[in-house]
C-alpha cells in the first residue's frame, strides 16, 4: 500500500462544501475546508486515476501511477469560476431590462449580452465541468 498525503487549502468559496476524493468511480474519502489527511492506496488502485469532485462538477483525473510514495497532493477550488464567474449574476439586470422593453437598453445589444450569458452558463455547467477544482502535486 502507498500513503498519500491529501490537503484542501482554506478557501473563502466553497467553505460549506466538502470535495469527494475518488479513485476511478470510488468514492474513496472527503476534504472539508482546511483539512489534511494521510491515505493509504491499496496496490489494486495503481493503474486507477485520482479525481476531486463537489457536486456535479470536479477536476481532471491523476494518474495514481505517476504519483511518489509518500506524495502530496493539493486540491483547491478554481479562483475564476468560483469567485468571478458569479458576476455574470450582475447581468441578469441588464437582461431584464430587455424584456420588459424600458428602452435603456437598445434591444440588438440585449439580446446579443442574453446569448452571451447563456453561452456562459451552459459551457460553464458542461464543457468546463472539470475545471471547477484544481488537483496537483506537490
């Protein structure tokens, strides 16, 4: 068996949620904020991939095979996505504004920020998945 150290800095963003650590398709523990814990990786595991998750989004997957006895890896939350991306929040206004036609707005430029906010959200939710958390070694 190999020991590996997990570590999950303190994070502003996602404080209240814990990050499932899996090893191929198992659940194998959880990091709540701050927290650090020594595992131990059954020889079985060697060719499995390591991978973060918090709700239906995660990392991109480790190789447990190029990880070095006694390791450390790091997990933490994507800056971008987790802090900024929720300004596009702030455009639900301007978006509003467009529907009920106030004439601030000219209504070419809202409908062209509508596709762009929705382009946003649905890469955000699907291409991007996997980039909500950021997994490396140390």
């Amino acid at each position: 068996m190999r020991k590996i150290t997990l570590h999950r800095p303190k994070e502003n963003f996602n404080k209240n949620c814990s990050y499932e650590i899996l090893v191929g398709k198992k659940y194998l523990t959880e990091l709540k904020n701050g927290e650090e814990k020594i595992i131990e990786i059954p020889n079985d595991f060697k060719n499995e991939t390591l991978k973060a998750k918090i709700q239906w989004c995660g990392s991109e997957k480790m190789e447990l095979r190029n990880l070095s006895e006694n390791g450390k890896i790091i997990v933490s939350g994507n800056k971008f996505l987790n802090k900024k991306m929720s300004l596009f929040g702030a455009m639900s206004p301007l978006i509003g504004l467009m529907f009920f036609n106030l004439k601030i707005v000219p209504k070419n430029i809202g409908i062209g920020i509508f596709v762009i906010f929705l382009i946003g959200i649905i890469g955000t939710i699907t291409i991007w998945k996997n980039k909500w958390l950021n997994i490396k070694t140390e």
